[in-house]
C-alpha cells in the first residue's frame, strides 16, 4: 500500500476521504443519491447536505426522488432530521436485496448490528413510500438499478440517460481512486463480501473503460465524476472529468 500510495503522489499513512451525495435534474425530477451523515455528522464539520444544496438554489422540499445504493451510514443518515423525513416529498427507491438483508435477523444479531440499528431508525419509518429494485428496473424515467453485490448484500449502481449521454453511479463500488482501482482486487474493511465485491468492480470498472462512460463514485475526489482507462498491467487509472462533458457534441 505504502508503495502504490508513493507511486500515485499520496501520503503513505494518511488518507482523505470524500462523501458525495448527487443531485440530478432529470425530466421532471429532481432526484438526490445518496444523503451522507445528516445530523450526526454535524459535530465533525459533515452532514451539511441541506446547506450546499441552498447554495445551489435547492430545498429539501424540491426532491422528488432518493435513490440509495445501499445502506452503509455515510449514504442514510441524512434522511431524516430531528426524527421527520428530511425531503418530505420524496420517494425513494433502493435495492430488494439490500433491504432484505439489513432488515433480517442476521442482520440484527451479528457483527454489523449497529447498522442495522441505523436503517431501523432511518430507513425501515420510510417503507411505505419506498420502491424495492432488481437489476434492471426502472428507478425513474432515464434511471436504471444495476446489481453491484458484494460491498453490501444488495449494493445497486445507476446508469442515467439523457439526450443520447450516459452517467453510471457507481455508489461505493471503488472506495478509494487509486487503491480501489488500481488494485480491484485489494479490499477496504467496509466490504462485507470480499471475493464478490472484487469481482463486481473489476466487471463495473471494465465496462465503465471499454464504453467510455463517465461516473460518479461516492467517494472519489470531489467534484467526484471522472473516467476510468485500463492500465497494461491491471486495473485501472482514475480520470477526473475536465471539460469533456461541456463540449460532448463535439467528440
């Protein structure tokens, strides 16, 4: 690690790490991924969601649409606030799996309980507004759930369309931009299934550089979005998006 981290211009023993909730304009929606630490990040600086979101001429009340890729903290605990749902004309949308298995006993009973204990509190009060996907469902007009398994049990990524483009975002499925991708086969503590989780990024990150599609990874650096190109030897390299995005029509 040390050696990968001095090759890549990064400290060897201290890491910085980015949490990027996403709004997208998409026809008629305004749809939020992801919600970060919500109040209890508040004591160290996080969970300042809302007040970015006013900079940007946004409410709480103009989303229409949460989509989770899954339910580690960093992504739920922004839902709610002081107990009431924080984007009260949201619906919400997330994998089947996911919700199977943090709402499961084994969930409740073992080494993860705590989170567990998190998505009884934050997710489970929002059921009756929320929509459970499978690969290949619809999550909203030009968004689509893809299966990413393996950092959770039910991890999902979106693929976004619009106007002959494509946006892939791929949730938690590379936690660091060069560990991560550079090495997909190396994990981070936070993924539950290690052998599965591997093999999801190596498959997301093939098709992210063979078709060329720009991504969103949660914890990339921000502004987060970015390419990937495949290295001789394995793995990929992350690019940051520059300009390409501003000038696509001319590619």
């Amino acid at each position: 690690m040390a050696e990968l981290m001095r090759a890549n211009f990064l400290p060897e023993m201290r890491y910085v790490n980015g949490f990027t909730p996403t709004l997208i304009e998409l026809d008629d929606n305004l749809i939020l991924v992801d919600t970060g630490f919500g109040e209890n990040g508040r004591a160290d600086g996080r969970g300042r969601l809302v007040e970015r979101m006013a900079a940007a001429g946004y409410g709480p009340d103009d989303v229409t649409i949460v989509a989770l890729t899954h339910f580690h903290g960093d992504h739920i605990q922004g839902l709610m606030t002081v107990g009431q749902p924080t984007f009260p004309n949201a619906r919400y949308v997330a994998g089947q799996k996911e919700w199977e298995w943090w709402t499961s006993e084994e969930a409740k009973a073992g080494e993860r309980a705590g989170n567990a204990k998190l998505v009884e509190q934050l997710v489970v009060p929002l059921k009756d507004k929320m929509t459970l996907l499978a690969d290949g469902d619809t999550a909203a007009t030009g968004m689509t759930a893809m299966e990413a398994f393996g950092h959770t049990p039910g991890h999902m990524i979106f693929e976004v369309t619009s106007g002959g483009q494509r946006l892939w975002m791929t949730g938690d499925t590379a936690n660091h931009f060069v560990a991560s991708l550079q090495k997909p086969e190396w994990n981070v503590a936070f993924d539950q299934d290690n052998a599965m989780a591997a093999q999801t990024r190596k498959r997301v990150f093939d098709r992210i550089a063979s078709d060329r599609i720009p991504f969103i990874g949660y914890h990339m650096p921000f502004p987060a979005i970015g390419y990937a190109e495949r290295l001789e030897g394995g793995g990929y390299r992350f690019l940051p998006e520059t300009y390409q995005l501003a000038v696509s029509g001319e590619m």
